[in-house]
C-alpha cells in the first residue's frame, strides 16, 4: 500500500508576529526544503547502506575519491563535502579501520598526504552507487519533467550560494539560528556526485537528462565492469571441493555381494556411516554458504582458514570407507571423531577470522553471538572419541547427535534473517 503524500509545512499564522521582520513563506520554504532532505537521505540510508554499515558522508567520501579517479589531499574532499578538516579526519580514521580507505605520501610533497579507496571499498561503491542512483533517477524523473529539473536545479544553485554565504556571517539567533544550523546538517548529508572542477557540470546534467528513457532506472547501469566479489570466489571454491568429496565418499559405498536380505545386512554398516558422513558434508556446506553470504570483507586470514577447513572435510572419505569396513573397531571409530574435531574446530576458526576482517560489531559477528553449538560440537567430538575404546556403536551415536544438532540450517546466518537488503537482492 502506497504511503500517503504528506502536506507541506506550514507555520503558525502569528510567525511574523513573534519575529518581526522574518518571513513566514521564507521559512516555510527553508522547511520543506529540510524535509524533503532528510526524507531523500534517510531512503538512500535506511534502504541502500544498513548492511555495508555506511554514513551518508562515508559513502560519498568513496564516491568523490572513486569520481576523482585516483587519491585525494584531505583538503579537496574537505571542501567538496562541506565539511571541516577536523570532521573529515574522524570519518577518515573510521573508514581506514574498516580497511576502506588506504593514507599515502604525496610524491612531490613529504609534509601532504594523499588519500584513495581500497580494493574492498571500490566493490562497494560498485554495487552500491548503481541503484542509489537508479532510485534517483526514478524518485525524481517520476516527479517532475526535464524543464521543471533544470528550474530546480537553478534555484538549489541559488540557495546553496546563499547558505555558503550564511557560513561567514555572525551566528544567527532566534528562529534563523535553528534554521542555518539545519541547513548545514542537511548540506553535510546531502550526496554531492557533481564535479566540482568542472564549472559546466550542472549544464552538462541538464542536457545529459533529455536522453531518450525507456522506464524509470534507464541509463543507471555502471559502464564499467564491477570487482569480482572475492567472498563469492570464495564460497564457488569450496562448494566444488564439497561437491568432490560427497563423489568420492558415493564412488567408495560398494553394493551388496549377492542378492538377499543378509548381504544387504552385512552392506549396512558402510551405508550407514556413509549417510552420516554425508549429512555432516551437507550441513557444512548449508551453514558454509549461509556465512560466507553474511561476510563483506576478505582477509587472507579468512582464506586461509577456509583451506584449513576443507582440508579437514576433504578426509571424511578415508574415515567413511575405514568405518565401513570395520564398524566394531574402536580405531577406525576414533579416527572418525578426530576427523570431524577438528573440522569443528576449524569451521570454528573461520569464523573467527571472517569477524575480525569484517569487525566484531560487523552484521555476521552480532548474528553469530556466544555460538553455543560450535563450542558443543569440540567437546561432544572429544566425549565420542573417548567411547569408541569402550563401544564403537556409542561413539557413532554420540557422532550423529552432533549431525543432528546441526542438520537444520544455522537461522541466525538464514539469508531472510542476514541479508535483507543489498546483498540479498543480488
């Protein structure tokens, strides 16, 4: 159901009463221009940036060091964001802890710094800027015709100079204090994607828009190719090595020897660690999947720890085919939970590593929380490795209860639950 259009603001009528001199439709006018701004921003922030956990004014640093083709003097983004020096430096120490942003030397001047995005910023700023810009072009194409957006664009041109002045003039107070300090919060949100080193650049906009559109987001794809997502090579990579495995423990379960009851009796035992053993393959590559899809950020850390993991997965096929030939020795029995501890405890491990590259307040670390399974599963693999020397059959049960307990999808990695938004809708 469509929200209803909300009616402008309008002050009281003894405004110019209370403030002599002040005009009411000036600040009327001043008003539903804030409204309209905040109502602009909050659709890009609520809607496009939650899951990449970016300020309006962290995106559009990207974007201006990512328009400028190559790294910026703090200065040049200072003055382009309408922001001070001091301001500018805490939002680039936030975004250089993130591994956003890199700080370099200036070639020709030791004293200068430079500035640029990295290679995790840039796919970002990839997928991100093509629909915040296709829902711009939609929001304002559907609201106003070519004519009536250049006319807008003069008279926010008229205003913007108006407001650069109010900068330098004595602080204001009364009703103009409230409206300035508005002003300039707005003017801090607002995305600035124009060239500012280009003095035609809002003629050249105007012109750009009379192109033929054939529906609401035309013309809004990136022309030039986005980054591979790396977390998606990742995740391609492990999905064949499981798919391997799960082929090699298939190729290894032999048909029964003859055909009756007590031959299919004597295959039992290698059928039935071989469902075991392809339930626990299973349900990593579910959970797998689900976590790699909630992870933003790669570190060679996490790389590494997935090879560490699909190591560990890639011997469930030797334990599978020595259980099944010999189901009631205690060895084959404890090899098999040293196989799936440590492919616990490395599972466990890399989702370590995937937190700390994307930040313990990161969107997968508040979804992991204590992860009271992956701390059960080590001690229940130890307790199952202690009772094959006593029974093996208990071991194996005590091996499908871990498999059971994980067998339904982790739901607080669940792609409904973890994506809602960017990513999902890829």
């Amino acid at each position: 159901m469509a929200r209803t259009v909300e009616p402008l603001i309008r002050v009281d009528d003894d405004f110019e009463d209370e403030y002599p001199g002040a005009s009411a439709l000036a600040t009327e006018c001043y008003a539903n221009v804030i409204r309209a701004g905040d109502v602009l921003v909050g659709l890009h922030t609520r809607q496009m940036l939650d899951d990449y956990r970016l300020s309006q004014s962290a995106l559009q640093i990207l974007a201006i060091i990512e328009g400028a083709r190559g790294p910026l003097e703090p200065t040049v983004i200072a003055e382009r964001l309408l922001v001070t020096t001091g301001t500018l430096t805490s939002l680039l120490d936030n975004l250089e802890r993130r591994a956003l942003i890199r700080r370099q030397s200036h070639p020709h001047d030791r004293r200068k710094l430079l500035v640029d995005i990295t290679t995790a910023a840039q796919a970002i700023v990839d997928e991100v800027l093509p629909s915040l810009h296709a829902r711009e072009q939609h929001v304002i194409s559907e609201a106003l015709s070519v004519r009536e957006q250049g006319e807008l664009l003069r008279l926010i041109a008229k205003v913007q100079q108006s407001a650069l002045k109010a900068r330098n003039m004595p602080p204001p107070r009364g009703a103009a204090a409230i409206a300035v300090g508005l002003g300039r919060q707005w003017t801090r949100r607002h995305p600035i994607r124009v060239r500012h080193d280009e003095p035609d650049s809002h003629e050249r906009l105007v012109a750009r828009s009379r192109c033929r559109q054939d529906g609401p987001y035309a013309g809004c794809v990136r022309r030039r190719p986005p980054l591979v997502n790396e977390c998606d090579r990742l995740e391609a990579f492990s999905d064949a090595v499981m798919a391997v495995i799960i082929t090699i423990m298939a190729f290894n379960v032999k048909p029964p020897g003859a055909a009756s009851l007590s031959a299919v009796s004597a295959s039992l035992p290698e059928l039935l660690v071989y469902v075991l053993s392809f339930a626990i393959i299973g349900t990593y590559w579910n959970n797998h999947h689900h976590l790699l899809r909630a992870t933003h950020h790669m570190s060679a850390g996490v790389m590494w720890s997935n090879l560490h993991l699909l190591f560990w997965l890639s011997l469930f096929p030797v334990a599978t085919g020595w259980v099944g030939r010999f189901p009631s020795d205690a060895v084959p029995s404890a090899f098999y939970g040293v196989v799936g501890l440590a492919s616990a405890v490395a599972y466990w491990v890399l989702v370590r590593a995937i937190i700390r590259a994307n930040g313990a307040d990161s969107q997968v670390a508040r979804r992991i929380g204590s992860d009271v399974k992956g701390k059960l599963s080590p001690v229940l693999y130890v307790a199952g490795i202690g009772l094959a020397f006593a029974t093996s059959i208990g071991a194996d049960v005590v091996y499908a209860v871990v498999a059971a307990m994980w067998l339904v999808p982790d739901r607080r990695l669940a792609p409904g639950v973890v994506m809602a938004g960017v990513r999902e809708a890829e």
